[in-house]
C-alpha cells in the first residue's frame, strides 16, 4: 500500500472512530476537518 493510501486509509478510520467518542466531545468540527482533508487526498 503506497504512503498516499494509507493515509486515505488512516483518515476514513478516524472518521469512523468519530461515532464511539462521548457525547461530550462536539465530533462536527472534527469530522468536518477530516472528511475536507479526505476529498483533498482523492482530488
């Protein structure tokens, strides 16, 4: 796998990660960062 799919791989881990964090945490700001950052990777 070269370095550029892992790190799309790394990214939509994290993004999915996003569901298990507590209800405390505002998960939108950061979701919204990683999914930039993903559609930035495929671009």
């Amino acid at each position: 796998m070269s370095p550029s799919e892992q790190h799309v791989a790394r990214v939509e881990r994290e993004i999915d990660m996003l569901k298990y964090k507590s209800l405390r945490y505002d998960i939108a700001p950061m979701q919204r960062r990683l999914e930039a950052e993903l559609a930035a990777l495929a671009a």
